[in-house]
C-alpha cells in the first residue's frame, strides 16, 4: 500500500487529475460540487467513477435479473448525463462504470488514472448500521495511495466561485510519522496564500512527553533544513469533551474552510469498531477533509 503523503511532499501540490466517486445520492452531488470547482480553478480533469458491486445469481430471482440489469444501464446513462453537462462548461470530464467493491475499484481506478485527489461524498455510518456492515467508504479513505478531499454531511455546498480555501487547520497528534502531512497541508496552505494552523489537542491525560515533538521537529526538520516550517503556526489547546469536538470547535472559531488530517490504514472488518477521530470530524465538521494516510 502506498503512502497517500510521500516522504518528500513536492514544494508546489498537484491538483490536474481528479476520481469523483458517484452514487448518485445528495453527498455524492455535493463532493461533485467541490471537484468542478477545483477542475475549473486548475484545468483538472475529472474521472466520474460509478461503482456497482456484483450480485450472486444465487441471491437474485432469475426474474429479477432483467430489472437488475434495466437499472444498472439507467444509472450508467445518468452518469454518462452528468460528464456530457460538465464538458458543455469546458470541464475536461470522462466516465468509468466499474464492478467490484468501492474500496478496492476506487483506489485501483485513481492508482491506474495517476489521480492527484479522490473527491469522496461520505456519511460515515455509526450505531448497530457500523457494528453490522462497517463501512467502506472508511476503508477506502483510510488506504486510498492519494489524498482523499471528504465532504461530510454537514459540509457546506461548495462556492459558487473557482475553490480556493482562505484558512487551513492542520491537525496533528505530533508524533513523526505525521510530519509529512503537517508539511503537505503547510505547503497547500502556502500555494494558496491561506492562513494555516498546525493544531494539537492535549489529551486530559497526556501520552506524549516533550521529546515527542522533539521528534516531530526532527522529522519536520529532515525534509524542511532551512527556512520556515509549520511548527512556527503550532496551536496546543487543551481537549474539551472529545478530540473531534475540539478539532471541530477549533476550526469554526478560526473560520476554518479546510481541515487536513491523518489517519492509519485499517481493514473492513475494523471499521465495526468505535469510529476514530478522523471520521468523527468528517462527520461533524462545516468544512470538507482532507484525509492524508499515515504509515504506522
């Protein structure tokens, strides 16, 4: 698996190709949303992907097979639809229809197409829906080999003007690993000429002694010798009732249109469990995230 953030971050960030997820559903719309402005902003390209996952013949009724297939070929003609519209507005737009599991035909088609960013439109799941079905869109943000842009039900619709974020909260844990995505937001934020704050929740019971952002400042150091870094926009706030609440509150008091943060790889079957915080603030925060992978 590749790391979605490699070890040296390029100084100037790529945003020409771009795989759209769609479902058709109003979160899916909404990242669409998000993606054309930043196509138009850059001269990216779009890849509008549809995933329908294969059904046993066991589990269908022959008779069934028919209206299978009549909607299936229904939402490839939607899709289909969707890239005609965007190329009438000068947006360089494919269509790829795919069968397989979206956190394996998504990672695959972006890896293939070289893509620079996955646009994700997801809710993710909680309760006894989680604790039955997991949830994929987890998955494939968690272990996706690019950066991974989410728009969380809460989001709000994109700009009606070309995307360009104005304040960039970067949150972090500050162990060194997770230097290369406090570098990559760094440097987005740079590109854009957007405020930036590298933030760090202190847990009520610290974990982490000083040398650990030591050695984060060591990592950081490593790739950035000279010059300016994010440590000099490090925010500590003390946690209030969770790390997500915190990251969240943090960010709307900062006017914050653009949150980066890490998250480890993990398995379906592992998405059962409590969410972790990267998920959490997908689904509370006002803002989309961007999900960088961190190498455990």
């Amino acid at each position: 698996m590749a790391a979605s953030v490699p070890t040296a971050t390029p100084a100037r960030i790529k945003l020409d190709r771009l795989v759209v997820p769609i479902d058709f559903f109003p979160l899916s719309n909404l990242a669409l949303g998000y993606a054309r402005r930043i196509a138009q902003r850059h001269g990216a390209e779009l890849i509008l992907a549809h995933v329908t996952q294969p059904v046993s013949p066991m589990a269908v009724p022959e008779a069934a097979w028919y209206h299978l297939e009549a909607a299936q070929n229904k939402e490839i003609q939607q899709l289909e639809q969707i890239g005609v519209k965007l190329r009438t507005e000068g947006i360089n737009a494919r269509t790829l229809a795919l069968s397989g599991l979206l956190q394996e035909e998504i990672p695959c088609c972006s890896q293939q197409a070289c893509s620079d960013l996955i646009v994700l439109g997801a809710d993710i799941n909680s309760g006894i829906e989680r604790l039955l079905f997991g949830c994929d869109s987890e998955v494939l943000l968690r272990t996706a080999g690019c950066p991974v842009m989410v728009v969380g039900p809460k989001a709000r619709p994109a700009p009606e003007q070309e995307w360009h974020p104005h304040n960039i909260l970067c949150a972090s844990d500050l162990r060194p690993e997770s230097a290369d995505a406090a570098i990559f937001a760094w440097r987005l934020a740079r590109q854009y000429e957007a405020a930036f704050t590298l933030l760090h929740v202190e847990p009520r019971t610290p974990k982490h002694s000083s040398k650990t952002r030591e050695d984060f400042e060591k990592a950081i150091t490593k790739i950035l010798p000279e010059g300016d870094t994010p440590v000099a926009a490090l925010q500590a706030v003390p946690a209030l009732h969770s790390p997500c609440a915190t990251i969240v509150s943090e960010a709307r008091e900062r006017n914050s249109d653009f949150i980066v943060i890490g998250a480890h790889a993990c398995s379906h079957a592992a998405t059962r469990l409590q969410r972790g915080i990267a998920t959490q603030v997908i689904a509370e925060a006002s803002c989309p995230i961007l999900v960088l992978h961190i190498p455990d």
